[in-house]
C-alpha cells in the first residue's frame, strides 16, 4: 500500500445479513472508487454469529476485492458493541469508519464524514438524521422514537451537547478506538464510546445526513433490551457510578476476542 495516503479501515458488524450482501457489495465497491484517488483502503467485517450464509456469500462477493479484508466471526451472538470491539483490533488504518451493513446510511456519506475530520481537526465525525438539516426516510416509527427519544434525553443529562448519539455511522481518528474503553455489547454501545470519548478530551463533529429504511433483511435490534439499556446509562449520567478497577482497555479486548476465529484475511500491514 502507498504511504503517500492514509489507510481507512472500515469496520463493517454483521449479522443474518445473508440477502444483504450483494447490496453491501456494491455499495463499499462504489465507495472505494469514489475515495481511491484520496485514501487507501481496508474493509473488516465482523460475523457476530450468524445462523445463515453470511459468512459463505461475503467470502463469495468480496473475492477480489481491490481493497483488502478481513472477516472476524464470533460464532455466538454478542451484540454491536463487542462487534466493535473485535473490528477495532483488527484495524490498521489510521482513520476507522464504522458503518451499518443494511446501509441505512449510503456508506458514500463516509466521504463526507472523512472531509468533517480533516476540515474541523476533530477525532469523530458523526451521521446525524436529528440535525435541524438532516432527516429520516421511510424507518419505522418505533426506530424513529426509540433513537430520537434516547438523543434528546443524551443531550439533556450528558456532557456532549449533540442531536445524535445513537447514529453508528461514524469516522475517528484511530487514537480513539485504542484508548477509549466502552463496555456495553448492544446498541448502547454508540452511545457510551461518544460519552467516554467526550470525557477524555476528545472532540466530536455533526454531519447532517439521511437515515433511510433498510432495504432488504429487518432489524436486528432487542427493544426492550436497548432501551433498558439506554435508561442506565441516562442514571448513571444523574448518579455517577466509579468504574470498576478491573476494567479497561484490556480487559474489553480479551472479553470481546474470545473465541474469535478470522475465517478470511487479506490485510497486510502498511509500510
């Protein structure tokens, strides 16, 4: 790989997306020829155990992919969060985009979210439907107030002030995901590493953008989980609660690495 461009790893969590993958496909292929002129770039997908033939067709369509990846599997079902996890360890880029494999968001927005963090010199730019100049099309409205719901009691008790927290669809610099420990493994997750990254100084950016329905497969996410989820962290934001000693960056990696087999890689390391 040049060392005249930065690497972009694209961290990509999947789950029963076996219909999806073509879409996918297509989507990051256009994606790569749309930045190839600017950055070089790497694809990492995580299988967080799958019961269908996801892992076969990313195998199938991503043989000779022009950018080179990796897909992790988990094997057993863990959540987003640990997804990401797995995906940071295995990122060598020094910018890490995370996106969603049902492409909510057109994954050509990250262009726009890689302009945001070269133009403002923040660590993290996030997609942001909840922007007075974003939007949402087509999602169903228990997503729609669920997530909205959740960033407007976010930005009422937390530090951050921002319209979206719950938004996946992100760039940092890669000094974030190494040093930023987040412990949860569901859909709290987007929000905890915001928070936690908010408090260690690091900056946050807002890219209005539109979130749209999935086009093929269905949501994967456990209501009432994630918004039990979401409540505690809101309280600890009222009643703070210590971390536990025991807990840090190393323990969350040798929690989320468990058991993690990479049935395919084709990253090598920049020179």
């Amino acid at each position: 790989m040049s060392s005249q461009k930065q690497l972009v790893s694209i961290v990509v969590p999947i789950f029963n997306e076996e219909d999806g993958i073509e879409q996918l496909r297509h989507k990051l292929l256009d994606l790569h020829r749309l930045l190839a002129d600017e950055y070089e770039m790497e694809f990492v997908f995580v299988d967080d155990g799958s019961s269908d033939k996801t892992v076969e067709e990313l195998q199938k369509k991503f043989a000779g992919s022009p950018a080179p990846f990796t897909i992790a599997e988990h094997g057993i079902n863990r959540g987003i969060g640990a997804a990401f996890r797995t995906g940071f360890e295995y990122c060598l880029g020094s910018l890490v985009c995370t996106i969603d494999a049902d492409c909510s968001y057109s994954p050509q927005g990250l262009r726009l979210l890689l302009m945001a963090l070269r133009s403002t010199g923040d660590d993290i730019a996030v997609a942001s439907p909840y922007h007075p100049n974003g939007g949402v099309e087509g999602v169903a409205g228990w997503r729609l107030v669920l997530s909205r719901g959740c960033s407007i009691l976010y930005r009422l008790l937390s530090p951050l002030k921002l319209y979206t927290y719950t938004s996946i669809f992100r760039a940092y610099r890669a000094a974030v995901v190494r040093n930023v420990p987040f412990r949860s493994d569901g859909f709290v997750s987007a929000a905890e590493i915001l928070v936690a990254a908010g408090r260690q100084g690091y900056t946050v950016t807002e890219v209005p953008m539109v979130l749209r329905a999935r086009a093929t497969g269905h949501s994967k996410m456990k209501i009432l989980r994630t918004i039990g989820s979401h409540l505690r962290m809101l309280w600890s934001f009222v009643v703070p609660q210590p971390m536990p000693s025991s807990f840090g960056r190393d323990a969350a990696v040798t929690g989320s690495m468990a058991n993690v087999r990479v049935v395919q890689s084709k990253s090598s390391k920049v020179a």
